[in-house]
C-alpha cells in the first residue's frame, strides 16, 4: 500500500472515531500557535524534489523535503525562493514552511510565500486526495484554494505535494546602514518605497537603519549612492540572522510579539524592545505588556498582533477575529474537515 493510501485510511478512520491528528514534518515551528493536542500524524518522511524546470520556474517537491535542500538544488541553477522563507531548525520542511506561511526580509518586495504557491496536492479532513491549482502558471484557473492553505497550519488539510514559483537569483546585493532613530527610519524606508529603486530588505533596530539592494550591478550602485550610508561588509550574515531569529534582539525570555500594520505607521506607545522590519510593516516586540494592551495599539493603527514564541500558548495567540471573518473560517472548516481532526485548536480555540 502505498503512503498516499496509508495516510488516506489513518484519516478516514480518525473521522470516523473522531480522534484528533497534530500533524508534523520537520518540527521546526511547533512553538508556533497555540498549543496541539492528538494522535502524531508524521509527513516527514514524503520527501524529495518531483520535478524542476529552471526555464519556466517552477520547482515541485514533496512536503517533507528540507528547505536546506530545495535551497540547494536551486543554488545550483542560481535561482532563489524569492519568500526568502526563516528555517527556524536544520529539520524545516516545505510543507511546514508553507503550511506556516512565514516569509522572510524580502516579502515586502518580492511577495508573500502565499503568491509563490501554484498548485498543492493534499488530504482533506475526510480522507479525500484533493488535487488544487497546478505545476505552471498557465494552468492555474479558477478559485485559488492552494493559497488558502498556505498559512492555515494544517487546520484545514495535510499537504503532501507543493508546486512553486521561482525567482533568478540578483546578479549583485548591496548592504547599507545609517545612524537615526525608528521615526526617521519609517520616514525613509516609506520614501524609498515610492520611487524606482531596487530595495529587498529594510529593517531598524538599535539606532541603525539597514536596507539591502540587490539586482543588476550597474542599477544597485547607482541606488546605493543615491540612498548613502555605510556599507555593511558581513551583510549576508547579518540578513540570515535577522531571517533567523539569532540577532541579538530575540535573545531573552521575554514574550516575543508580532506586529502587522500599515509601513506609514508612528512608533506605536508600548513597553518593550521593538525591531522593525519590511520597512515598517512588521514590528517584532519584546514585552511583558498585557496581550489586551499590545492588540489594542496594533488595532488602533490598523495592524493585527501575533504571540509569535512565548507567553500563553492555550489562549489566544492569533489576533482575534471580527465575527464575520470568523463565521469564513468556520466555513471553509466545515467544508474541509467537518469532523474537525486537523490540528484542531492550533489557529483559533473555535477552529
């Protein structure tokens, strides 16, 4: 019997018995979201890339492959995984990474791992093998369902197979940095992003502004010299320990907050350490401040917040949801586990 057969029966029978499933590949993000509960359901070992077509690309692999190497096969045909997604773990898988949804320094300039997502082979809630999108952009029609999945954390399908898009790899990247504080920052990250300039990371964090250019040789100095600053000589290291989470700022016990708002947005009145990144519209906060009080402010400026690591984990850790936004979710649920044994809890306590 093959896996695909073996993975549809251990669902159907979970249904039936209405036994929970807490699905994992690598492991690498289990802090993330609320607490899991049920029966271990592993994907770790459908690993492997399925196809690869540098000129069209497109890769597809299986979701237990490793991000180290998927990044790897890439490398070699000097093509990227434009997300930039974190790994968070030797052990990071594709499917994890994009049943996360996570995406790292470059999202804001190249796009979320949600828009990479072509087409996903999964097992629905009922045992059912759904086949969603497809390999190339030319046969993705109709209603975007793989994209959905992407970031639902596996509470709404398990999925087995990932079609992506890829991006060439810049010929050249450039690292500066300038003294000012987190206000001037915000102003000069939201200038830069009006004009023409080929900008793939910005973030602020201890008085330093670091932006990061990459593209054609010729385009990225003449931006460089136009923005200013110092170069930053180990900027490679400096980007992937931010991606990371291994800078300094995310050391400590301290909860660690989340903050989506608008990149326009004042530096918000809340206790704690703040580093800014994607040019300000996402603000990681290292604080004690009661969860009430960091989602109020976020809300106030049109931004959500996220307990990304620490704190409760059995409460609340996603932004709540406005009760028509979640009657959806209840919805698309129902419609893809209506027994509700996929990760149950691990996004919302309703879920």
């Amino acid at each position: 019997m093959s896996f695909e057969q073996t993975l549809q029966e251990q669902v159907q029978a979970a249904a039936a018995s209405g036994t929970a499933l807490s699905i994992q590949g690598g492991n690498s993000k289990s802090f993330y979201g609320r607490s899991t509960r049920g029966e271990v359901l592993s994907v770790n070992e459908r690993k492997g890339i399925i196809d690869y077509t540098p000129s069209e690309l497109v890769i597809s692999a299986r979701a237990g492959t490793t991000l180290t190497e998927l990044e790897s096969v890439l490398e070699q045909e000097g093509q990227m995984l434009a997300f930039e997604p974190a790994h968070f773990g030797d052990n990071a898988t594709l499917g994890g990474t994009i049943a996360c949804g996570l995406s790292g320094p470059r999202r804001p300039y190249a796009g979320a791992a949600r828009d990479f997502v072509l087409g996903v082979n999964c097992v629905n809630g009922k045992g059912e093998w759904l086949r969603l999108g497809g390999q190339v952009m030319k046969n993705v029609a109709g209603y975007d369902v793989s994209r959905t999945l992407t970031g639902s954390l596996g509470t709404l399908a398990i999925m087995l197979d990932i079609h992506l898009r890829v991006l060439p790899k810049p010929e050249t990247e450039v690292t500066l940095q300038q003294s000012c504080d987190a206000a001037t920052a915000i102003q000069h990250c939201n200038a830069l992003a009006a004009r023409p300039l080929p900008v793939s990371a910005s973030c602020y964090a201890d008085g330093q502004l670091t932006i990061r250019l990459s593209g054609m040789e010729q385009g990225v100095q003449s931006a460089a010299a136009s923005i200013g600053g110092e170069t930053l000589a180990d900027a490679a290291r400096f980007w992937q320990q931010l991606r990371e989470h291994q800078s300094a700022f995310f050391d400590g016990e301290r909860p660690l907050w989340r903050l989506s708002v608008p990149p326009a947005t004042a530096p918000l009145p809340l206790e704690g350490d703040t580093l800014l990144d994607w040019g300000g519209a996402q603000r990681w906060l290292r604080s004690e401040q009661a969860a009430d009080t960091i989602r109020g402010s976020t809300a106030a400026a049109g931004g959500h917040a996220t307990l990304f690591r620490g704190g409760d984990r059995d409460g609340e850790v996603f932004h709540p949801l406005q009760a028509a936004l979640l009657s959806l979710h209840q919805r698309l649920k129902q419609t893809f586990d209506p027994a509700g044994i996929l990760n149950p809890g691990r996004m919302y306590r309703e879920l």
